[in-house]
C-alpha cells in the first residue's frame, strides 16, 4: 500500500469530528517528508483539549514531553515528572490525536539503569498509553539502547543538542556544539542514532550552521528547536508559543498568540460579574415549568393561614 492512498476514514468522533480526514501520520510518512523536502511541523501537547486543537490543526507529530514537568506541574526543570506521570498524561493525548504520530518522552530515570528496565518502560508506553514512538536524550551511549527498543518494534526519536535531562551536568540551559571539539562530536552522535535506528533527531540549541550540516548528513528528519530554519521539521513548547509560560521566553521562541492575555483578562471579568451579582443573569438560569410553577402556587394558597376572624361586639 503506497503512502499515498493510506486512508485513514473513521466513524464520527464525539463532539462533531468529521468522519473523513488527512492520511494518518506515520515513521514512513515522516521519511518520505524528508526525501521530498517537505517541512515537519511538530509540537507538545499534554492534555485532551490541547492535544485535539493541534490534531485538528493537521500537524504531524504531537510530543508528551518530559517539558509537562515545568509547565503543568511547576517544576524548575524536566527531571522531577515520573513514569506513571507520562503514561497518565499520555493516555489523555492519546485519546485526542487521531492524525499526529504520537511521540512520548522517556522521563528521567526511566532508561538510565538498566537496559532491561528501559526496554520494559518503552513497552509500557506503548501498550498502556498508546505512544506510538519514544523519545529519548543521548548520544553514542544510546546507541545500544536504541537497537534494543527498535528490534522490540518500538520507533525510536533521538535527541542531542542541549538536552534538558542533562541540566546539571551542563551547568544550565546553554547552548551547544560552540566549538570544534563539540561540533565533531555532535556529528558523532547523529551519525550513531541514525545507524541505531531513531527515525528522527530533535536538535536543541545548537547553532544553526551545525544542525544544516547534521540535517544534509543524515538520512533521517532532523526535528529542531533553538537550532535555525534548516531543519526538516520545528517543535515548540505549546505553552511556550501560546504565551502560558511565567518566565521570559528564549531567543527561539515565537509567540503566536496571547492566550494567558485572554485568559486572564476573561477571569478578571467573570470575578467582576460574580461580585456585582450580574451572573448569572435570569436567562442563563434553569426555571420551573409553567405546571410546576402552577402546582408550587396553589400549594403555597392551600398552606396560607385563614384571615383571623375578629370577634363579635
């Protein structure tokens, strides 16, 4: 079956979602974007009502991202959200995407022990959330790692770059392959996840002039956040560009839309309508029918105390 003809109709959706749709998205689909040098668009999501917004809007790939850490639970970096914290999030996502490959990150902790316990986490994420990929950070080191999840049929995405599971050892969110030593090894890296078996590499924060040379080495998508326009594909943090971040946002980082602006001007405004008592208004409550409030009204006749009889003289 070519990717072309792939059909992907499916019965109506609660909520009104047209039955038809654009062809399911695919590892295949994803390579032949990059042979026909077709751009990639991907970005996070962690919850059903996001995650149908951007499937709808026809992107190709949805992340659960370890990022749900920072921007869903508060945390100051990736490294605190567990296990059982992705797959919950996972499943949600997972019922909402019907198009987007779904791609779920191996937290951190999840693959850094044992390479049988990693093997058994990417499989969870698989059977109990419905990932359809994992992503994971590393480079050579992984390389072992990744021939075992793909040879349990599990696509794989890399990444490499600025990886934000590695906060501590890079001393902050800074960016990578500056100089010819790193940008040697980086090159490394791609080269061993390709061989490995990832589909895909995301590239973080790394100059733009190294992922284009990454990018035309590789076979594979090259996915790039904070890594210039000359990748196959871009990612960014839905809340990063919907402006729903509390911290300035990094120099990559374009806002589309001020949706914490709407939000929070909408709240402002509901708490005024609350305390002036203007909500809800007659029409937006529920009334008693007209039977019941005729049944109410000779029940309140029949309870009325008799007009007291004055006495006589």
């Amino acid at each position: 079956m070519s990717l072309t003809t792939f059909s992907t109709e499916r019965a109506d959706a609660p909520g009104g979602r047209q039955a038809d749709s654009p062809a399911k998205v695919t590892v295949p689909s994803l390579l032949e974007k990059k042979l026909l040098r077709r751009p990639i668009s991907a970005i996070t999501a962690y919850d059903y009502a996001s995650a149908r917004l951007v499937d709808e809007a026809g992107l190709d790939v949805v992340l659960v991202g370890d990022s749900l850490a920072m921007v869903m639970q508060g945390h100051e970096n990736t490294l605190a959200v567990t296990m059982d914290e992705m797959l919950l999030y996972t499943r949600g996502v997972r019922r909402a995407v019907k198009r987007a490959l779904l791609v779920a990150d191996m937290p951190f902790g999840s693959y850094h022990t044992d390479d049988r316990e990693a093997l058994a986490n990417a499989i969870r994420f698989v059977k109990e959330s419905g990932a359809e990929a994992v992503k994971l950070e590393g480079g050579r080191e992984r390389a072992e790692l990744i021939r075992r999840i793909t040879a349990a049929e599990i696509p794989v995405m890399g990444h490499i770059g600025l990886t934000p599971q590695s906060v501590h050892r890079m001393g902050g969110y800074k960016v990578q392959g500056k100089t010819m030593q790193a940008i040697d090894e980086l090159r490394t890296d791609a080269l061993a996840l390709e061989e490995a078996g990832c589909f895909a590499i995301v590239l973080e924060g790394v100059p733009r002039e190294l992922a284009h040379i990454i990018t035309e080495e590789l076979r594979i998508p090259t996915i790039g956040i904070g890594a210039g326009p000359d990748c196959d594909g871009q990612i960014l943090v839905l809340h990063d560009m919907m402006a729903m971040t509390f911290s300035p946002p990094a120099k990559f980082v374009r806002r589309y839309a001020d949706v914490a602006g709407v939000m929070r001007k909408a709240l402002e405004v509901y708490r005024h309508d609350v305390e002036a008592r203007t909500f809800p208004a007659d029409a937006e409550s529920y009334h008693f029918s007209r039977e019941v409030r005729e049944l109410m009204h000779e029940s309140t006749e029949a309870t009325e105390p008799a007009e007291p009889i004055e006495a006589v003289g």
